[in-house]
C-alpha cells in the first residue's frame, strides 16, 4: 500500500506543475499612456494555466523602467509588446550617427526621423544628402549606423574619424 502511495504522490509532482496556477506581474494600480513603470508599481498575480501565452511579463525585472505603450490597468496581464524602454531620442531631434568598423570610427551629424528608447531602431536623415538609414539608439541623441547601407547613406556628411589602437 505504502509503494502505492508513493507511486500516485511522485506522479503527481511530475503533472503537477502542469494544472498549478503560474504566476504573473500586473500593474498594481492602473498607469497611463507614456508613463514609466517603477517595481513599486507592480504586484504578483496568479493566474490559470490556460491564461498564460507567450510574451507576457513573469517577472518585475521586465517591466521595471520600462514606458507604457498602452493605459495599463491594475490587476491586468501586461504583454511584452504593451512597454517600452523610454524615449530618448525624439522625432525632430539631431542625433550623432556612429559608423564603427575594426579600427576605424567614422560620427556624423542627422536628424531623427522616428523616436525611440535604448536598444530600438530608428529612422535618421542625413541632412546633406537627404538619403535615411535605420540606425540603434545607443543613447541621448546617440545612433550607431551598423550595416553596410550605412556608408552610403553617410556619403557627403562632414564625417569625423577617429584611429583606433
């Protein structure tokens, strides 16, 4: 009898964790449009098995410092795609494009066309030749021009250029 039990109890620690409630992040008060999410602002939830789809926030750590793209209301699941990291280069605003290959660094001067946060793409014009390229926000008014597109597109700016060792 007792090999029994033992036998049902392992068995449901193997399919237990498939019927148990997962557990969520969700806004502890509602946070409007715009507004960037601090761990204060946010509680954890538990929710059915069948609630829980990819791209939705399980921890603090993904939503923390993050922009809401949406009003989020509390006590609601929040999706990857609901945040983002906060705006810091704005549409309008001059930023300084970053061409960097083994050992040369080639900066220039263009205009954001898109806004957005660290780590996202955004369109820039480059005012001379009026041609835009995608470029990586790598900081306040800072772009970094990656592809092999780019040396075009930087073609007839003033270019500063800088010799690594």
């Amino acid at each position: 009898m007792k090999t029994l039990l033992a036998v049902i109890a392992a068995s449901l620690l193997l399919v237990g964790p498939a019927f148990a409630d997962s557990r969520v992040v969700v806004p502890a008060r509602d946070i409007p449009r715009g507004e960037t999410i601090a761990d204060s602002d946010l509680v954890y939830a538990t929710v059915p098995p069948d609630r829980v789809r990819g791209g939705l926030a399980l921890s603090m750590n993904e939503l923390s410092g993050m922009q809401a793209r949406r009003y989020l209301r509390a006590g609601e699941l929040v999706r990857s795609e609901d945040v983002r990291h906060p705006v810091i280069v704005t549409k309008g605003s001059t930023v300084t494009m970053t061409f960097t290959v083994p050992g040369i660094t080639l900066t220039a001067v263009g205009k954001a066309m898109s806004e957005g946060g660290l780590g996202e793409s955004v369109t820039v014009l480059n005012p001379v030749s009026y041609r835009q390229i995608t470029a990586t926000v790598t900081g306040p008014g800072q772009v970094s021009a990656g592809s092999q597109s780019s040396t075009v597109a930087l073609s007839g700016t003033p270019l500063v250029a800088s010799v690594q060792n």
